[in-house]
C-alpha cells in the first residue's frame, strides 16, 4: 500500500470508531433517561391512588358527593 492509502484507511477507521463510542455514549443516556422517566411514570400512577368512598375525582379536581 502506499503511504497516502494507509493515511487515508486509518484516518477513515479512526472516524468509525470514534462515531460509534459517540453512538454508544449517546445510547446510554438515552436509556439512562428513559429508565427515569418510566421511574417517574410509576410513581405518579400509584400516587393517583382511587379518591375515598363517595369522592369523585376529574383531573386534579375532588368532588365529594354525599
């Protein structure tokens, strides 16, 4: 091979590795959010418990109906 080839092949394989551990980083981030938002989610379900007995319940708003 000539010198300008093997130049160009490594600066050409040094840009592939370094996009991917780019990708891969980007990756992990991603899910790292996404496991926090369904953490999130869960919460917020089971907090909305059921209102009580004789409550009725639209949005934040809590009609107790008697």
């Amino acid at each position: 091979m000539t010198k300008t080839r093997k130049k160009a092949l490594l600066l050409a394989a040094s840009a592939l590795s370094v996009t991917s551990t780019l990708a891969f980083a980007q990756d992990a981030k991603t899910q790292a959010e996404l496991d926090a938002l369904r953490a999130r989610v869960e919460a917020l379900e089971s907090a909305s418990a059921s209102p009580a007995n004789g409550d009725f319940r639209i949005g934040n708003t809590v009609l107790d109906v008697y």
